[in-house]
C-alpha cells in the first residue's frame, strides 16, 4: 500500500465514525456491551448513594429544603406556589425547619422550587408516607436523595445506548461515552442530594433514544409508546424536557418526511409527531399554564430573579460571548471546588482538544469522500443518517440550553455545574466519536480492536480520575464533619462504593477479557430502514405505520 493510499485508508475509517450509516449495523448492542454500560452505571451512582446516605441535611445550596417541601406538601393535598412556606414542622421534619430557620431572610424560606413540574416531588410522597409511618425523618432525605443517585446511573446507561444509536458499527465509542459521562465526581455529588436534575435529564435521554431507534429500526407501536411516555416524563420534570420534546417531536417529523415525500408519507409524518409532542403536552401542559397565569412566564424565572433581587451581571451577548466563563464552568464539572487552580484542568482541556482535533480530521475525511461522490446517479433521493439527526438534535438542544443559562446568568443568577447535565449526552458522544477518530488514523491493528483498546485505556484513566477527584471531596466532607445522616447505617455507604469501585474494575477489564468471537462467527441480524422512493410504500422494519 502506498503511502497516499494509507493515508486516504486511514482517514476514511476516521470518516467512518461520523457517518455511521445503518445499513450493517446491529439492532441492538450487545450482551457484552450492555454488560459494560451497566457496570460504568452503577459505578456512577455509587458515588452518588454515598452522597445519598451519609450527607448532614445542610440545606444543601438552599435546594434541599424545598424541593423536601414540595413533596410534603403534594403529600397533604397542596400544589405549593413560590410563595408557599417550607415545611417548619419541627417534630416531623427537624432537619428543614433548622435548615429554614438558618435563612436569615424570608424569601429563603419559601419553596421557591414550586416554578418545578411536580413528578420528581410526586415520586417524593411515598417517602413523606414512609417517613410519618417509621417515625423517621431521615427515611424522606435519604429516598429523595437515592431516587436522584439512582436516576444519576440511568443517565450515564442511557449516553452509552444514546451514542450506540448514534455510531452503531462503533461499540467501542458507546463505552467511552458512557465513561466520560461517569468520569464528572461534580456532577455524581450533585446527583446525590435532593434536586430534580438527574431524574429530569435520565428522562430527555430515553426520549432521545426512543427518537433514535424509531428513525434507525422503524415506526412500531410500543416504540410510540416508549418515545410519548418518556416525553411527557421529561416535560413532566424539569421545563427543559419540553424543548427536548418539541425537538424530538420535529426530527421524527422531518426525517420520515424526507423518507416518504408522499401525501399518505406526508398524514403519517405528521401523525407521529403529533402523537410524540401531543401526549406530553396533553399530560402536563396545564402545569405551565398555570406558571404563566400566577407569574407570567412558563417558568416563574422572572418573579423568581425579582424576588431573590438579582443584580443583571452582564447582558446577554456578552454571556454567551464570554469564553472564559463558559470554558471554566464546563471544567467545573470534573474539578471539584478543592481541587480548582490545580494541573486537574489541563488535563480536562488537553482530552477536550485531542477530541476536537479528531472530530475535525473526521469531519475533512467526511466531506472529502462526500466530494468524490459528486456526479453519481443515485436512485433515491438522500436521507439524512440517524447520527446526523442524533447530534442535529442533540446540538439544537444543547444550544437552547446554553442560551437559557446565559439569560440566567445575565439576570444575576448563580451558576451550578449540575445545570450543564442537560448537556452531558452530547459532551459525552462528541468527545468520544473524537478521540477514536484519532485512534482511527493511527496504523495499527485491525480497526475495531484497535478502538476497542484505546476506549478501554481512556475509560479506565477517566474512572481513576473520578474515584481520586471524589475521594479528595469526601476527605474534606469527614473532615468537617457532614458526613453524619445516617450513622446507623454507616457501613452501607462503604459498601456502596466497595461495589462500585469492584463495578467500575470490571467494565474496564471486561472488554479485554470476554472477546465477542461467537458473536462475530455468528449470523448478524441486520436491520435495514431503506429510504422510501417516492411512491412506495415498502418499510423493511415494523411495517407500516
């Protein structure tokens, strides 16, 4: 082989991770790499059931109280507004009527978290029930808390089936997306404490999802049923799972659209997003309508900055023109307030770069083999690939987001690392579809191993990284004694991250040990969605619909 024809060689296979074309793709990931995502997961939310079960209700940010609250007060028949007292009951909740009691202002007393949909505080009413029954107000922190840890490790499962969708030839970039989202220690104690973020993400994730195997495997009724069910759960958390919604609802439209230009392609399209968008807005839309009739805008954001005094900071544009600001907030996320001004944040720039780098070299190989194509006859008209419809949503969902927080901050809003969670699935495929295109153009080995490796190695150095940066937060949190919620049940938190850590050794170890080889001698059940010629009505998956 000559040298050029190495290089074009090496860099078409760099191209090959961005294109991820279906059409030899398996229907779903393996056992084997199922097995990994799991293990990463419940690595993941160890470290936030440690969280969970030793933390001192320390009214932790002015959030725990109230989101509390909210669920004591769903569970005696009230939907609380922000004007609505935290509970000050001393007898059944001690731990936030002195958490309140700290506030030195009244504002601070309210459950100014009621701007929320209610499901995460819905979830919270069988512990308030539990609670009253075992005399033990400890049992209400601790299961909020574990309902958010466990949400925290369905997150990160779901990026690694997300990023599968995405590039399904490419297993090895579902480990490592799967890692990077369980590598951020900021973002696993965050999840441990009471707040709706974990729960409300984990939900717009398995939205996405459901969007991208209904455009890779074909319209079925039960994967409707998943895509609405998982939408009305996102809208019905957080307001940001109303964008990821709408989002979702318009690429399932658009791209079945272009599948089939028909007027029968044209009613079902239309159809199905109005089933995906109609459903959750159906189900939860009235709670919004309600924000907007008692404050004005569908998230109290305003009442909430007026009420609080918010001081405008910057304006908008310079917000989101600011690098300095976004660049520290996004390394924020792996570098815990201890370790902040140490090399940890070249070492989250440096991978960052490496990764960028990769996606770029990628992105050339990808529009240099587009531009030899030039002057083919091709029988159907082109489609976009579903992993140009998962990262367009993904990138336009993400974006939304960013602007939302630049408003916020702009306001005078504080800025909290767990806000950028939202984003954590696109961070995740972005940098691992980079670092293997690095990995792709190096001329070693044969391609899928070869990636297979080099995910196992950056996995294995993002979960050390993770286990040192949560062990330096945990030394200071014995150290100023707030690890005390639960002394009775003080050997469970050490299990917990004995099972963890022996959970995350074996996903790193796995790969290298159980070689797939019967998998790969045997039959590949492939399934193809063929783009539909204009006036056909021939669907290879699920029929149609």
């Amino acid at each position: 082989m000559t040298p050029s024809n190495h290089g074009s060689h090496v860099m078409s296979h760099a191209a090959a991770v961005l294109s991820a074309e279906p059409t030899d793709a398996p229907a779903r990931p393996s056992v084997r790499l199922v097995t990994v995502l799991a293990l990463l997961a419940a690595f993941a939310a160890s470290m936030s059931l440690y969280v969970a079960t030793t933390q001192a209700l320390s009214y932790h940010a002015r959030d725990e109280g109230p989101n509390a609250s909210y669920a004591i007060s769903l569970h005696g028949g009230d939907l609380p507004t922000i004007d609505t007292p935290v509970a000050q009951d001393r007898e059944r909740f001690p731990q936030i009527s002195r958490g309140a009691n700290r506030e030195e202002f009244d504002r601070h007393r309210m459950i100014w978290t009621a701007n929320h949909p209610p499901l995460y505080y819905l979830l919270g009413v069988p512990w308030v029930a539990l609670a009253d029954a075992l005399d033990s107000p400890q049992v209400l922190i601790a299961g909020m808390r574990t309902m958010s840890a466990l949400a925290y490790g369905a997150l990160v499962f779901l990026v690694g089936l997300i990023a599968f969708e995405v590039t399904p030839r490419r297993p090895a970039a579902a480990m490592l997306a799967t890692a990077i989202t369980a590598s951020p220690a900021v973002l696993a104690i965050a999840a441990g404490f009471i707040m709706n973020d974990s729960v409300a993400v984990a939900a717009s994730s398995l939205t996405v999802l459901a969007t991208l195997r209904i455009l890779r495997l074909g319209v079925t009724r039960n994967r409707m049923v998943v895509m609405a069910v998982a939408g009305t759960l996102a809208a019905a958390t957080k307001a940001p799972g109303v964008i990821t919604v709408i989002m979702c609802g318009a690429a399932l439209g658009v791209t079945l659209l272009l599948r089939d230009r028909t007027w029968k392609g044209v009613v079902r399209a239309t159809w199905l997003t109005a089933i995906a968008t109609g459903v959750p807005g159906l189900a939860i839309g009235w709670f919004y309508v309600r924000n907007i009739v008692l404050y004005g805008d569908a998230t109290a954001s305003s009442a909430l900055l007026s009420r609080y005094q918010r001081v405008q900071v910057d304006t908008w544009f310079e917000v989101m023109t600011a690098p300095r600001f976004w660049h520290g907030w996004y390394d924020h996320l792996w570098v815990p307030l201890q370790l902040r001004g140490t090399a940890l944040h070249w070492v989250i720039d440096a991978i960052t770069f490496v990764a960028l780098l990769g996606l770029a070299l990628g992105v050339v190989a990808r529009l240099r083999d587009h531009g030899r194509e030039r002057g083919l006859v091709v029988s159907a008209p082109r489609t976009p690939s579903v992993a140009t419809v998962g990262l367009l949503v993904l990138i336009a969902h993400a974006f939304v987001i960013i602007v939302n927080l630049a408003q916020f901050r702009s306001g005078g809003g504080n800025p909290h690392e767990r806000y950028l969670m939202t984003i954590m699935p696109l961070v995740a495929i972005v940098l691992s579809v980079g670092l293997l295109a690095i990995v792709d153009a190096l001329p070693w080995g044969e391609i899928r191993r070869r990636e297979e490796i080099a995910a196992v190695l950056v996995s294995a150095f993002l979960v050390g990284m993770a286990t040192a940066t949560f062990s330096v937060w945990v030394r200071t949190q014995i150290r100023l004694g707030v690890d005390l919620m639960l002394p009775e049940m003080r050997p469970v938190p050490y299990v917990l991250l004995g099972v963890g850590a022996i959970c995350a050794g074996a996903a790193v170890v796995l790969p290298l040990l159980w070689r797939p080889r019967a998998e790969l001698a045997a039959p590949v059940d492939v399934r193809i969605v063929e783009p539909r010629r204009s006036g056909s009505t021939r669907e290879t998956v699920g029929g149609p619909a």
